[in-house]
C-alpha cells in the first residue's frame, strides 16, 4: 500500500467538505473545487479528517496516493491558493493585460492574446507574469502554455522562463572556435 494514501488529510476550520457517492466538494474562503474520484477510491471523513481507502486490482493501487494529494490540493487551493510566476526576457519584449486577457509582445509580427481558463487570473508587474487559481493543475498547466510560446533560448536566454529556472547559456560559434 502506498505510505502517503494511508495518512489521513485534517481539514482546518474554515474549509467545508461534502463528499457523495463518488464525488468530493471543498468550499473556503478562496471558492469552491470539485472533483470525481474512481470508483476503486472511497473517501470517510471522521471528525475534521478525511480518510481515503483503497479497494481495487494492483494495477491501479497508484491512484491511491495520487488521489490523497488531488484531495489535499483542493483543500490547500481553496484556503491559500497557488501561484506561479513567468519572467520575460528579451529587448522590446512585454506582457499586458487586457481586461482578463494577457497579451504578450514576444518577438512575433502580432501579439498573442491569451484568455484565462475559469478560475485563472493573470497579473503584470515590469517583466514579471502571475498566474493565480485555486485549481493547481489549472494555473500548472497555463503557466505552462504560456511559457511554450518563446521557451527560453540557450544563446542569449532571451524568452519566457519560470522565475527560479536556471538557463545554461551555451558559447556561441566564435567561443567554440577559439577553443580548437
């Protein structure tokens, strides 16, 4: 059995959860998540606990740790949310906002226009891109899109990176011609 889908998950005060048959709800101060688990996955919740047990072939015993840390986003998504953070670099580059939309100046003819996923909000400061949401996945998975217009080039390191990401710069041809 899997070590992290045994220890139970302690739900804090400001968080209501209802749970049905095969689905889980989470409501705090942030808003609301939902989810449908597999019916190999059952939920108990005991006092301010959830319990998540498993009952189902070997093959797919990996959704049970998989599930509790699924169940244990929501509730950390709606109490203190998530964020991620994308840095532009590059001469003449820029993000803005319009409206809800992000609109990025990265090296094309035209602006790529970029709408938010339901729950996804979008902020610029200078150079600096936020993608805010309750939904991990969502805001992984914009941040993610958003980064895969200009990944960051191993020359010069002008594109989009995540903030904390390392870019190796390679020599060019006049370094690697020196060299021999």
């Amino acid at each position: 059995m899997s070590k992290i889908g045994k220890k139970p998950i302690s739900i804090p005060e400001n968080v209501k959860t209802d749970i049905t048959e095969r689905n889980i709800s989470v409501e705090g101060v942030k808003g609301k998540s939902e989810k449908q688990f597999p019916p190999e996955i059952s939920v108990e919740k005991k006092d301010r606990q959830l319990f998540i047990k498993f009952s189902g072939p070997k093959e797919k015993k990996a959704l049970f740790g998989t599930w509790r840390a699924h169940i244990k986003n929501m509730i950390e998504g709606v109490t203190q949310g998530f964020e991620k953070k994308l840095k532009i670099e590059g001469l003449g580059w820029r993000a803005n906002l319009e409206g809800k939309n992000l609109v990025l100046k990265v090296g094309f003819t035209h602006p790529v226009k970029i709408s938010p996923a339901e729950g996804i909000v979008f902020s610029v400061k200078k150079e600096i891109i936020t993608i805010s949401g309750i939904d991990k996945e969502k805001v992984g998975s914009t941040a993610m899109r958003i980064r895969n217009i200009q990944p960051p080039e191993p020359y010069k390191g002008k594109g989009i990176r995540y903030i904390d990401e390392i870019i190796r710069i390679k020599a060019g041809k006049k370094a690697a011609a020196t060299v021999k």
